[in-house]
C-alpha cells in the first residue's frame, strides 16, 4: 500500500521550484500526495494521485528581502492563515512522510509557518518521516557560519534525510555548504531530476509548427520570467539579425509571471516568424524539436536543455552564484556555452546564434536525470518509513 505524503514546497520569485517538486510528486504514483504551495499563481494540470492544497499568496522582492502578498491583502494576516492552515493539515491527514523542499537549507523567512510543524510531529511522537528535498546548489549567505549553524541545528533535531536532487559528478552540496559532516541523517543524491521529451516530441512539434527537417527552430525562455526580459529581447533582436540561411523559426516563452508591458515590448520586436508565448506543458517537445536553444541557466531549465540534448546558450542570473556555477560546470563538459552580459547585444548574439544552428551534433552529457524516479524509488524503500530512514 503507499503512503500518505505531504509536500511543501514554496516558490516565491521563479518557477523551477515548482516544478522540481511536481516532477518529483508526479514519480510518486500508487502514493497519497498532497502537494501544499503557496507561491504567486499559475494553472497547471496535477497528476491525479496529487491534490493541491493552496495557501494564501506569499512571493518576495527580486532581492528577497521583503514579503509580497497578494492585491489587497495584509502580510501579517496572511501569514497567520497560512500557519493554521498548515497544522490543521497535519492534524486532519496525519500523513506518514513530510517533504519540505529547500528548507532548512533557504526559506528561512517561511519558518513561520514550517517550525511549528516540525515541532508538532517531534512533541506528538507521530510515525511522520520528515524530509528535506534540496536541489544541487546553495545561494550565499550574508553570515554563512551562522546560516549554517542554524542549518545544521534544524536538520539534526528534526530531519530524517537529506535527498540531493544533483549529481555529484556535476556538483557536491558539499561546494556550497561547509558544514556537510556534522549533518548526522543521511546525505542521499538522487540525480537530477527532469522530465524527458516525449518519444514522438519533435516530430508532432515541427508538424505543429509546419516545419520542414531542412528548417532551424530555435527556442528562447526565461523560465518563470520575472527576470528573463533581457536575454529575450536580445534573442528577438538577434534572431532578426539572421540572414535567409539562418533559423527558420523562433518560439519565445515568456514565463507565466513576466510583466504585460515586457510581453508587449518582445511582441512589439516580433515579426512573422516570431511566435511569443507564456507558457506551454510541451516545453520539453519544444526543445526536443529545436535546433537551438536560447535561454536563462536555472536548475529546470539547465536540466531541460540536457535531457533534450538541444544546443544552447545560456544567460546566468546575476543575483547569485547558482546559475552561473552550474552553467560553467556545464559548459566545461561541453553540454551548453554561457553567455556574457556583453554576448546579449545583438549583432553579437546572432553571430553566436549562427555558430550554434551551424552545428549538427547534439550534445550529451553523462550525467544522472534520473532523480525523481531515484527519490521515488528511495521514498518506497521500506513498509516503516522512519524506520528505514533512519537505518539508512
């Protein structure tokens, strides 16, 4: 029989949280999952062994360093609802496994909500795993050494395991988090986690698209796209810059969370081979199809592009190390080429964008995209959970 099993995660300026975790709870058929989100909004269609639970709306500034709440609604409020409503979860499902994703490694201003769950399950001695769901690399810190006393302290008292959704071969958690061996649960990487083309991808996408094999598609995205307008508006610019042997086709997703005025200044640049979307669930046929991808470097999006074996180019968000990190260790494997903010102007990018559409090879890279069936597999491991976790 499976089990019942809640699954937090939030997601408060991109998308690729999100949708780790749905990849990882769609692996999770023939269980109970209840997937509990409370980030900015967008429809997508859950698999039918996952409902949602959706908490009132909680994102952050691109620093993040302050709350945003919903039109209308008050912070202080919100955060006392979402509270209640978690533990009243707890209280009414009694789940046997709780995933929370990132935290205690980063949400830290959520622990408002996620602490007194924790201690709930510690003071009730129920027969409740807990979990932590992290991807391969951590964002700094402003004190590192606290951060990660704090880190450890939560984990130890609290936590089970530790599941690394990475390769090690790629990148060890190791890299940017110090303290590593003094977390006592196990430290277990599952791969990473992606979800694959479909067989038939591309095909019935360049069928869609009316494009004959001869003819170069080339994708642009920016992920959930609160911050993806300038690699975009340059992929468009570039992309027109192409000459009659060039691509054939661009396809532009914006991200489901990119500004109005953004999507009407790229469809303002657009001509007739430019199609701009928001968002499609065949974003993985897409690039299957593509003959070159064009877009930022996070954890989805990086692991996308591999799993299609598309060629890209990609542009890392400044803000932080993580993108940047991954994409160089990437592109040292010759999986992609990074982008510098100077390759953005666009006589330049076209240059670079004919280079790429000039080769034919697609590249592979030998790495683990196994790592939501890998969790699935490691969650199912034994009948007792906390059990089998904790001799693990």
């Amino acid at each position: 029989l499976g089990m019942k099993i809640v699954f937090y995660c939030q997601h408060v300026l991109g998308v690729g949280h999100f949708f780790r975790s749905l990849e990882i709870c769609r692996a999770l058929a023939g269980h109970e999952v209840i997937l509990v989100t409370g980030g900015p909004r967008f429809e997508v269609q859950l698999p039918g062994h996952v409902r949602e639970l959706r908490l009132p709306e909680l994102g952050m500034d691109p620093e993040f360093k302050q709350f945003l709440a919903a039109p209308g609604d008050d912070i202080e409020t919100v955060k006392r609802v979402r509270q209640a409503r978690l533990l009243a979860l707890f209280e009414a499902e009694r789940p046997e496994l709780f995933v929370v994703e990132l935290y205690p490694f980063g949400r830290k201003a959520f622990r408002f909500e996620i602490d007194p769950v924790l201690k709930a399950i510690a003071d009730g001695g129920r027969a409740c795993g807990v979990v932590c769901s992290v991807r391969d690399i951590l964002v700094e810190k402003r004190m590192p050494a606290e951060h990660e006393a704090r880190v450890v302290a939560v984990l130890n008292r609290h936590f089970d395991a530790v599941l690394v959704h990475a390769d090690p071969k790629l990148v060890a958690l190791e890299e940017t988090f110090d303290r590593l061996g003094d977390i006592r649960p196990p430290v277990v990487y599952t791969g990473f986690v992606t979800p694959a083309p479909a067989p038939d991808g591309r095909p019935r996408i360049r069928s869609r698209l009316r494009l004959a094999e001869t003819e170069k598609l080339i994708v642009a995205s920016a992920g959930g796209g609160s911050v993806g307008l300038p690699v975009l508006e340059a992929a468009v610019q570039a992309f027109l810059r192409l000459g009659p042997g060039g691509a054939a086709r661009l396809v532009v997703f914006t991200g489901p969370f990119m500004p109005e005025a953004d999507v009407a200044r790229l469809t303002a640049w657009a001509g007739p081979r430019v199609d701009i979307q928001r968002f499609t669930p065949d974003f993985l046929d897409y690039l299957a199809a593509a003959d070159l991808s064009v877009s930022m470097a996070g954890y989805n999006t990086s692991m996308n592009l591999l799993a299609a074996r598309v060629p890209a180019l990609v542009w890392p968000f400044a803000q932080n190390r993580e993108q940047r990190l991954r994409s160089e260790r990437l592109a040292g494997m010759g999986a992609l080429r990074v982008l510098a903010d100077r390759d953005l102007e666009p006589p330049r990018l076209a240059v670079l964008m004919g280079r790429a559409l000039a080769q034919t090879a697609r590249p592979a890279a030998d790495i683990d995209l196994c790592g939501a069936a890998n969790t699935a597999r490691w969650i199912a491991g034994g009948r007792n959970l906390q059990t089998s976790i904790r001799r693990s």
